[in-house]
C-alpha cells in the first residue's frame, strides 16, 4: 500500500522572521513528537517584516526549549510564491498575516487558522510589541491546539 500524501501546510508570519521561524519549528516538532511527522508537509513563508534571518533573541528563545535555529532563514513569499504550491492550510502568525494574505490568488483554495483566534489577548499587546521569548513560549504552549486543527481540517 503506497504512503499517504502528506498535508501540505504554510506558517506564514507578517510581524517578524524570528516569529514566523518559531512558529514553524515548533509546529513541526510537535508534529514529529505526536506521530504526525510524515503526514504534514510544513513549510514557512513571510510578508515583510515577517521573512528574513532569525536574530540572536529569536535563537536564544528557540534554544530554551531545545531547538536550534541560530542561522534559520524564512523565504520572503513575494518572491517564493511556489511555496504556496499545493497548500491545504495556512497558519498565520497574526490575524494581520490572515489579513494580508487571504486575497492572493495562491491561497484561495487553502484553509486559514491565525494565532489571534486562539488566543484571548482583548487589547493587550500587539504582536511585536513584546520580546520575543514571550512569544516562542506561547507558541510552544499553543502547538498542541495548532496541530489538532492542522488534523482536523478535511478529515470531516
């Protein structure tokens, strides 16, 4: 019986590269921890600020839940377009990442789930404005849930 062809799922990030990365390495660990490695295809994208080189902050937070990413690099997907390329579901850093992205001709046929509807920050912080080993914690904390949706979406 040939493999199953895996999900093919984009973390797309708008606020930071360092955001965007964490978001992608710590799904895809999760995904690798929970036996769900080989059935997601999880690749990474930025729109401005959210595609570049990790900074130093963004590894040492990576590092301190055991991820090494200190020379990770996020495609910018204005010019990675193909990264797009099959894609089920895009997972957004923000809802501005959603926002930004849902008009492109190449996601209209992928499902969105933005890191906003899963959490309930009612007017605190905007993504960014905190450092960044705040926000690789919530990530962390949010992957199980993340993944789950990842799971769920066209197993209706």
């Amino acid at each position: 019986m040939p493999a199953p062809v895996p999900k093919i799922v984009l973390v797309a990030g708008a606020v930071s590269a360092d955001r965007t990365i964490a978001l992608e390495r710590l799904l895809r660990r999760q995904a690798q921890e929970r036996g769900w490695g080989e059935r997601l295809e999880i690749r990474m994208g930025g729109i401005g600020a959210g595609a570049g080189h990790i900074s130093d902050a963004g590894a040492t937070a990576l590092r301190a839940h055991g991820i090494e990413a200190i020379d990770a690099i996020c495609p910018d997907l204005e010019r990675s377009r193909a990264l797009f390329d099959g894609a089920e579901i895009i997972v957004c850093d923000s809802g501005g990442a959603a926002d930004a992205l849902v008009d492109w001709d190449e996601t209209e046929q992928a499902e969105f789930v933005s890191l906003d509807e899963l959490t309930d920050t009612d007017g605190e912080q905007e993504p960014g404005e905190r450092a960044i080993g705040a926000d690789v914690d919530e990530f962390a904390a949010l992957a199980p849930e993340v993944l789950r949706r990842l799971i769920a979406v066209g197993s209706d």
